[in-house]
C-alpha cells in the first residue's frame, strides 16, 4: 500500500506544536537566566525607606562643644542654639537637647547622667543659684522655643519628665528647676498641667513635691501675683488639688495653710482654703439637693447641714446662700407670672424651719434678704413676688423686722433696687408703725 498524502490541516497543526515547543523551551532558558545571585546586581533604595537610628552621640558632641565656647554668655548661648537648629535635627534629639542644657548631658531613667558621653559645665545644674541668673536661662529657652516651635511639646515633656526624677538631683539642683520652672510658668511658655509630675507618690511621700512647690510658688509670684497662679492652675483643673502635694495623713486645710504661710507664701494658703470651702459648697449643694429631691424630713436635713457646717468651718452667712439656692433649685418653677408667686409660697413655707435654723444672727438674715433680691432680679418672672417671699419669712420667724428695716434703708442691692423698694414700701411703713406703737406702749407701761 502506498502512504498517505499529508493534509494541509495535518501540516498546520505539526507547524503550530514545534513553534510551541520552541516558544518554551526559549521561555524556560530566559527564566534561567534572570536567576538572582549573590553576586548579582543591587537594587537601590530610597532614603526616605531606610529607618535612621537613634543615635545622639554626634548631637551631643556638637551641642557640649558649642556650649564650651560660649561659657557663661547666656547672650552668646542663645546665638549658637538658634544657629545649630539650622544644622542640628532639633526635632529628632529635643531630649537630648534639653537634658544638656539642663544638666550638662543626657539623663539616664532617675535623673543620673550617662557616664559614656562628653558633658559640659555650662548647664542651668552649675550656673549660680539666684532668681536673677534663672531669669535669663528662662530666656534662653524662651527664645530657642520662639525660633523653633515645634520645640515647644517636646520641652513641656522634658519638664515632666525632669519633676519626676527630682529625688536624684541635689537640694541645689532642684532648687534651680524649681525657680525656673515657675519663672517660665508666669510668663506662660509652659503649662501648669505640668504640675501633674509633683502628685507622684515617692516625691509626695518623701517631702520633695512640697518643698519644691514653695520655690516654684515663690519665683511664680515674684514674677506676676496669686491672680495668674490661681488662673493658670483653674484652666488646667489644678486649683482644686493643691491639698494633694501632701501625704494622705497630712492632706488637711490647717497643715498646707501653716507649711505655706511658715514657708512665706500666706497668699497660696489663702487660694487653697478658699478652694477647699468653694468645693465643700459645690458639694453641700449638690447633696442638700438631693436630699429635697427625695423627700427627705427637714429635721434629717437640718442635722446633716449643720454637721457638715462644722466639717469645713463654714459660717452662717455663707451657708444660709447655699441653702436657698438648693431650696430654689429642686423645684420647676412655672414660668406665668401670675402662677409663680403662689407656687413660690408654698413652696417656701414647706422649707421655713430649714432656713430658719440657719438664720440666728442678723448678719445671716441680711445675707438671705440679699440672696433673695437677686434671685428675683435674675429670675424675670419672680419680681413681683419679692415682696411676698419678704412677708412669709418674717412671719415664719425666719426674717425680723430689723433685718428688713436694715435691708430696706441701706443695706439693699443696685439690681432692680427701684422695684423692690417700691414693693416694700407699705410693708416698711407698717413695720415702722408697729415699732413706734411698740416703743410708746413700752412707755406708757413703764
């Protein structure tokens, strides 16, 4: 038999096989090829990728040398620091930075200095301590932080960090952070939520947060007066925990006010006694509140007020103020005018033996009588009934007539002091009149 003559179909499909095979055999030798070694080529990196190490050895040498030359010319100081920021990666070492000018080199955790890096001696640790040279370090760091903002975090952290390691520098050291830092507080460049450092338990514990805290006061006063410090610690929630720079045992009005005042800082005892009683009012407030909320007996709530009166050495006067506001402000008032005044009535006839309890001196009655015309200027809808509210506590034994008669004549308020005179006019002259018939009977029988 003779063979087959080959297809065209046939031809096309061996053709396609041998370029496929081919194809391949090419690809695998290529892939072959591109095989990395070791010896082969290296692919660069951006800079940007590769993670720069920590390392402030070089930073340190640069800032130590500098301040070598320059000495003790703060002025001089100031012109190489802001200099150097230009060279020096400020952002990446502040710590560092910080540590040096403070203490001459870098700190290790406690506060002691690395004994393997070059130090300097030209340092706020060794310059002289008096208020005037703190002043102008204060100033040299003052305008390090004005060149280079970004400084200005990382420096309140180093504060921070500094106050907690009080207790490995010595008595002269701390006594210069302490001056510096409350120069640098009156003028504002750092916070007074730094304070939080001083409240660690060790430094509390051991007497250190205290002792600084009278230098740190001091330089703080020197520099502006009580007014800044108190509102600078009110902005920052520290007016209220002044107290806690003592341990629990001596945590006590009596103790700060003597250790401070001893110290010569009576104005700073005054502030957190004065803080104290406000917060002791805030908080017998909210409780008498409470207490009226619930329905408590007057005789419970009388027994409660006077204890607590006692607890935080209030006076009459301050507390009579806090119990008409707590009495006025358990109840929803109607807003009608009209409606008001009885409501008001009733109201206040139900908590006539409370205020009564806490009104045994003229002085208490004025304060109530003053308290109650404000609360009826700033209340529109209560003016009308100031003269009513009068009448049922003079009748309840809770106001007298010299209270009223005193009230009326010279000692009332400026606010809406036209109407409510003019309301008590009547009320006044039959107040008068029954004096006179008083006086005149006492006459007669005599």
């Amino acid at each position: 038999m003779g063979s087959e003559t080959p297809t065209l179909a046939s031809l096309h499909l061996v053709h396609n096989r041998f370029l496929s095979a081919l194809i391949s055999v090419s690809f695998m030798n290529n892939q072959k090829q591109q095989k990395p070694t070791l010896t082969g080529q290296r692919f660069k990196t951006r800079k940007r990728d590769e993670k720069e190490r920590f390392d402030p050895t070089q930073f340190q040498e640069s800032i130590v040398q500098g301040l070598n030359q320059t000495g003790t010319d703060l002025e001089a100081v100031a012109k190489f620091l802001d200099a150097s920021g230009a060279k020096l990666d400020y952002r990446r070492y502040a710590e560092t930075l910080f540590d040096i000018l403070v203490a001459g080199g870098m700190l290790a955790p406690g506060g002691t200095l690395s004994d393997d890096m070059t130090r300097t001696e030209f340092c706020l640790f060794t310059a002289q301590e008096d208020l005037e040279t703190m002043q102008a370090y204060a100033q040299v760091f003052n305008k390090l932080i004005r060149r280079y903002k970004y400084l200005e975090k990382g420096f309140e952290e180093e504060i921070k960090k500094l106050l907690l390691f009080l207790k490995g520098f010595t008595e002269s050291e701390r006594n210069k952070l302490a001056m510096l830092t409350g120069i640098l507080l009156a003028n504002g460049s750092i916070s007074a939520s730094i304070l939080i450092s001083l409240y660690n338990e060790n430094l509390v514990k051991e007497g250190v947060s205290a002792a600084f805290a009278v230098k740190l006061f001091k330089s703080w006063i020197h520099e502006k007066d009580i007014n800044s410090v108190a509102a600078s610690l009110r902005k920052v929630g520290m007016d209220n925990r002044l107290m806690e720079l003592f341990p629990a045992n001596k945590r006590s009005c009596e103790h700060f006010s003597k250790y401070f005042t001893d110290a010569g800082l009576k104005e700073l005892s005054d502030f957190a006694r004065n803080q104290q009683s406000i917060g002791a009012r805030k908080e017998l407030q909210k409780e008498l509140q409470e207490m009226m909320a619930r329905g408590d007996p007057q005789k419970e709530i009388i027994a409660f007020t006077k204890e607590e009166m006692k607890k935080a050495s209030l006076s009459e006067q301050a507390l009579i103020s806090i119990i008409w506001t707590s009495v006025m402000s358990s109840m929803e008032w109607n807003k009608k005018e009209e409606l008001v005044t009885e409501q008001a009535i009733k109201h206040l006839k139900q908590y006539s033996d409370l205020l009564k309890a806490f009104t045994s001196q003229g002085l208490s009655e004025l304060s109530l009588l003053l308290k109650i015309q404000e609360y009826c200027y700033d209340n529109i809808h209560f003016m009308k009934a100031f003269q009513k509210i009068v009448v049922l506590l003079y009748k309840a034994d809770v106001l007298s007539e010299e209270a009223i008669l005193k009230w009326y004549s010279e000692a009332h308020l400026a606010k809406g002091k036209s109407v409510f005179l003019e309301q008590m006019k009547k009320f006044v002259e039959w107040l008068k009149n029954a004096e006179e018939e008083s006086e005149s009977d006492e006459e007669e029988a005599d």
